[in-house]
C-alpha cells in the first residue's frame, strides 16, 4: 500500500492485510500464522483487525525485547528482519526520497527494488548486479 508520509502505518493494517498476493500453502499440520509488530499496533482496532484476519499477534515493546536480549544475546528481535529490510531499500536513492508523482510507478520502483535484493543475496558464480 502507497500512503503519504503522515499517515501512520496503523491506519493501513486491515488494507494491508487484505492485499497480500501470495497466498500460504495449506500446511498438512494445522499451524498458526504469526504477524510481528511494534507497540504501534497495541490498539484495540489493530488487534482486532489482525486478529479477525487469523494472525496470532507478537507486540513486544523495545524494552521488553532488550530484557529477552540480556537474558539470551544469540535471540535476535522479531522486528529486525523488517527494519533490516528497510535498511536495504534505503539504498535506494530513488525510493529514499519519493520523486514520482504517480503511485504505480512508484510501486514499480519498489518491486524493481525487491527484485534487486534478492538477486543479490544468491549466491552466483558471477555477479550480475554489480558487474
């Protein structure tokens, strides 16, 4: 979902989960699906809405995770995996600054960028990315 900058990202949880394209296999064991978040989504709208959509929610404060963290230093926060995934996209000039006027092709930009990524994160006897 494309928002402007001052929307809080809250507000889009139910778009948001009404979007996801791909859609899990069905596991041969009934298992349930987890949704990590930050302490923004503690409301009880969110929770609902995460809820109703059959995710098990995690919202741990940041001073929560860093008990866990001095309790165990190998555990690493759920939330890294998205703020590290942010950090990757950051890279992007183009994205860092929104210049395009238009949201698709904003989104395309975006989904260049995922494609970017992941091509450099397997392993390729040449590197096709960086030349």
């Amino acid at each position: 979902m494309v928002t402007g900058a001052n929307v809080h990202d809250v507000t889009q949880i139910e778009t948001v989960l009404d979007a996801i394209v791909v859609k899990r296999p069905t596991p041969k064991q009934r298992r349930s699906k987890h949704l990590c978040a930050d302490a923004g989504y503690r409301g009880k709208k969110a929770m609902k809405v995460i809820l109703a959509h059959g995710y098990i929610a995690h919202v741990v404060s940041r001073k929560r995770e860093a008990d866990q963290k001095r309790k165990d230093p190998k555990k690493k926060a759920r939330r890294w995996v998205v703020e590290a995934c942010h950090g990757w996209f950051n890279r992007f000039r183009k994205l860092l600054v929104r210049y395009e006027k238009l949201e698709h092709t904003f989104l395309a930009l975006n989904h260049l960028a995922a494609a970017i990524i992941t091509l450099r994160k397997i392993m390729l006897p040449v590197n096709i990315i960086y030349g």
